[in-house]
C-alpha cells in the first residue's frame, strides 16, 4: 500500500516456516509455538499471535470463505503477508492447550503473565531488533487487551480488533442471563485442553459442592441437558469449565481477573474494533476500551458482517499500524480521525476524534398504544399492554415508529427505560432493536437484555444513554408491582431512509431462529420454566420510552407526521 506521501514496508522476502519453537515460562512448562520468519540474517520485529486452538489451521492455505463454524477460529491472520515484509509472526498456544504445558485457566491471571513473559523472552532473541507487537481478532485480540494492560516493557503496540473485555458481560451473563448456546459451540474449537476444577481447588470440595448444588436446584439450567448434564459430575475434565461458569452466576472476582482491568492503565498503543453484528459478543468491548485506554488509540466499527477466514482483510490496515508502531515509519496515522465506524444503510463511513460523536442527541422515543413508537409524549389514554410468558410458548409485543420522513442517522448507544410488571417474582428481558425497510422486510439490528433480580444500577459508572449493572445480588421481582427497569441496547449505527422504519420488541427468551452465524453466536440463553403474565406500562405515571442516539436529520423533529413530505 501507497500513497503520494507514505508507503507501508514492501513485499521483498521469501519466508521460512520454523515449528515447535518451545518458550519457556517462570514456573517451568513452555508454550509451543510456530514461527513464519523472513529470510533475513537482520533482527526486525516480532509479531506474536497467541491462541487456544489448533496451531495447523492458522497458517492453513485456503481460499477465504465468510465466517463459518467450521473456521471461526482461523483468528491469526496470514504470517506469510506479514514475513514477507520484514516481519517475524509467532503463533503461540496458551498454557493448557495444544501442545502447551499447564492446565487451561479460562484466560486467568497466569495466562495472561505467561504471554508477558513470553514477550520478554522474544524481545530478547537474537532475530528480534527488540521490538514486539501483537495481532490477532477474538481470542487473540482478548489476550492482546489483557496483557497490554500489565504494560510489559517490550511490546510496542497491538492490533485487536474484535474482543470482548468484560467476561461476565460480554461473554457468560449478557444482563444476568446465562448465554449457554455459545459456550456449547465454543469449546469443542480449542486444541484439546488441559481442563481441571480450579474453582473447586480454589475454595474446596464443600463450599463448591453446595454452588453445584444451587445451580442443579434451578430450573431454568435443568431444563437445558448441555448445562445439567455438566452439574451432575463437574469435577470430570469435560465439564469443569463449564461447571465453574454455572456455579457463578453473579459476578465474582473470577470474572474480574479474567476481564480487563482499565485502573492499570493500559498505555500500549491499541487499534481497537469489532463489526455492529457482534453485538453479544466482542462490540461493547471495542467501546468500553476506546473510552478507558490511557494510551494511544484507534477505533474501527465495520459492516455487520464477520471477517473472512482465514483473516485477511485488515491486513494493510495493520501493516500500517506496526509500520508506525514498531518500525517508525511514517504512515499517514496521524492526519486520520481515530474514530471510523461504517454506517449501515448508506454504506458510508462516519469518522470524528470521540465516541459518542459530539453531535449526537438522544431523543426519548415513546411506546404507546396500539404499538405505537415515537418522539411525542404520552396521551391521556396511553396505558399498558400485555402479552404470556411460557415454556412452550414465549409471546412477545413489538412497537414501531411510522415510517421516516427524512433521511434520520442513529449512531451511538441505545438504552430502554421500561415500566413493567409479571405475575412471577422474576422476568428476563430480550429487548431487539429491528428495522424495516419500505417494502416491509425486516431484519434485527442490535439487541439489549437484563434479568429482572439484577436490574440494580451501578450509578457511579450508568449514563442515561448506557445503565450499567452491578450484577453482585439478586433482589425478587415483586409480583404484581410495576418495576422500572434500564436496559442497555447494544450500540449500532444506522442511516433510515424515507420510508423505513424502527421497531422495539419485546420478549423473555431468544427462541427465535437466528437470522444468520452472527447473530447465532448472540443467543442461546437460558429461558423461563414458570409461566407468567407481563405487563408493559406506557403511560403519563409510567412513561416507558426508548433512547435514541440521532446523529444526523430531524433537526425539527418530524418523524411524527406520518412519513410524507408534502410536495415531494
């Protein structure tokens, strides 16, 4: 890649494939990695991709194909491009996996000081000029925000787009929600793990014993045979991991060591990222970092379409970063807004120094009557509407804006303030934020969820726009009692045109078949197994209404008038 002014390192070496290179660790084991080196006798930089998947794939020679099951772990990228141009790329297995000593800790606190010290030991080689970056999406890109936060002294810069950052809520429990579907499709991927009880060595036989035991006493996970199936023997190595998560349902210190900790702060240069259709995935992680990283940074929101495997697409795009980062080139990064994220709709990207964009208005939108959605306040006779929760038929209520009169950007983070109340003394909410266009076809856009015994706010860390949850306790949903409830709607950015339309639905499971991979990886959740009537409350006492980030269009607020211009 070129330009007028700049140019990244060209393509002027053949590459040299060296596997089983062993790394060792402080505490005795190594990690076994594969290296793709230029062939060069002069030290140049190291790139290091750590992992927990089979290491043959990720430098498989395929023909890229759209993200699948079958290849969602080829997260590496393609060594060959990087070598080529005076880089070392080092794909290294995590402790307890492939051919890795140590057990597998599910990305805890030694994993994390291994990759650190790993980096030390690579600086240190004599085909290393010293300096060290990382790349990598997903797993690769969660370790890389982990071990930039300890700030070890060798590495330069990461590359780590598409990461979750908080495990509880990002990965395991989206709003107190056990997400099971997921971790089911997940661990058969890893390059056969070490497994073993840690929580239960950690705390001891009687004390996990009674955690498994309340966990086997709900029925909502007993009604799942994956989860149950794990409860009735946890100490086997199958089921450990699985079995540690049931039995912490509420966020703990396990969940804290294994999430990125901003009070240490990170200050390694960061490019940062995700795509709008992870939204029960990596997305909130890529804006929780862009708004607590101490150091440089960059942030890329692509299309609601998942990279093609293997990695190829960011491949310029981080020749460029390391460029600048590890070698000093001049790349043009510094005449660039660091805030990129692709507006579905116009298929244009926005750009801007911060998130949220300055410009951005959160306007209440109202639910009202009839399935109504808009901007006007509530009328006198607004009141509720109704709709049964049960096992075998999870009902739901939808409300939509009328179709828009002019062209309406939203872009930013999207919370719902509800009133509701149920017949049971627990509800959990499945909130999509789904769009239609002007021939009527709909398809979801983003999705929010809370359950209603953790509906307790954090309010030194909540905004208006984004509630954040302790998720510590859980407090009984009165029966009968109309319940405020926030519920945070994963961010997204879209352009309406004339005619389109937004529409809220709401239910208390994820039943529904996914639309696409993406939003496979977003369900999955438990569900209930005790029926219940909900009520949704829209009226003047209980003005339920969803927050909406406008950030282009409707200066004058004209999305009432019924979808017509006059004269046009």
């Amino acid at each position: 890649m070129l330009t007028q002014n700049w140019r990244t390192s060209p393509r002027e070496h053949d590459v040299i494939l060296e596997t089983n290179l062993t790394i060792p660790m402080s505490d005795g084991i190594t990690l076994d990695a594969d290296v793709m080196r230029p062939d060069t006798s002069d030290p140049v930089p190291v790139l290091l991709s750590a992992h927990a998947y089979p290491k043959e794939d990720q430098y498989n020679d395929l023909i890229p194909t759209g993200f699948s099951h079958a290849r969602g772990h080829m997260e590496a990228g393609d060594g060959q491009f990087f070598a080529r141009r005076g880089y070392i790329h080092v794909v290294a297995n995590v402790r307890g996996t492939g051919l890795s000593g140590g057990t597998y800790d599910n990305l805890g606190e030694r994993t994390i000081l291994d990759i650190c010290e790993a980096i030390e030991w690579l600086a240190e080689q004599d085909w290393c000029d010293g300096n060290v970056g990382m790349f990598g999406m997903s797993f690769f890109a969660i370790v890389q925000n982990m071990v930039a936060a300890k700030n070890p002294p060798s590495l330069k810069a990461i590359f780590a787009p598409f990461a979750y950052t908080d495990m509880y809520r990002d990965r395991y429990y989206h709003g107190g929600i056990l997400s099971h579907g997921f971790m089911k499709m997940w661990l058969p991927t890893l390059a056969d793990p070490k497994l073993a009880p840690l929580l239960q060595q950690e705390i001891g036989d009687a004390a996990f014993q009674e955690l498994v035991d309340k966990a086997k006493a709900d029925p909502d996970i007993a009604a799942v045979p994956f989860l149950s199936e794990a409860l009735d023997a946890p100490l086997e190595e199958r089921f450990a991991l699985i079995a540690e998560i049931l039995a912490q349902p509420l966020d703990n210190d396990y969940y804290r060591d294994r999430s990125l900790d901003y009070n240490e702060k990170p200050a390694v240069p960061a490019y940062l990222g995700a795509c709008w259709g992870v939204f029960g995935l990596h997305l909130p992680g890529a804006f929780r970092s862009w708004e607590n990283w101490a150091g440089p940074k960059c942030l890329t929101i692509g299309p609601p379409l998942y990279l093609d495997r293997p990695i190829y697409q960011y491949q310029y795009e981080s020749l460029r970063w390391f460029d600048h980062w590890l070698k000093g080139q001049e790349t043009g990064l510094d005449d660039e807004n660091p805030v990129r994220v692709f507006m579905v709709g116009s298929g244009e990207w926005k750009e801007g120094d911060s998130w949220p964009f300055p410009e951005t208005r959160w306007t209440p939108f109202y639910l009202h009557n009839d399935g109504w959605l808009n901007e006007h306040e509530l009328f006198e006779h607004d009141d509720a509407t109704s709709f049964e929760d049960a096992p075998d038929r999870h009902n739901e209520v939808e409300f939509w804006t009328g179709g828009m009169v002019e062209k309406t950007e939203i872009c930013g983070p999207i919370a719902l303030n509800l009133f509701a109340e149920t017949t049971a003394s627990e509800v959990l909410w499945f909130i999509s934020l789904v769009h239609r266009d002007a021939d009527g076809k709909e398809r979801l856009l983003t999705r929010g969820w809370l359950r209603g015994s953790q509906r307790e706010l954090d309010t030194d860390k909540s905004l208006p726009w984004q509630p954040y949850h302790k998720h510590t306790s859980r407090t009984p949903v009165p029966p009968g009692e109309v319940v405020e409830y926030a519920i945070e709607i994963r961010p997204y950015g879209i352009e309406l045109q004339p005619g389109e339309s937004l529409g809220l639905r709401i239910k208390c499971a994820d039943d529904e078949m996914p639309e696409n991979l993406l939003h496979a990886i977003s369900t999955g959740h438990l569900s209930r197994q005790e029926a219940s009537s909900i009520t949704i409350h829209h009226s003047r006492d209980f003005p339920s209404n969803l927050l909406l980030p406008i950030t282009k269009g409707n200066r004058i607020g004209t999305y009432y008038s019924g979808g017509v211009l006059a004269g046009l």
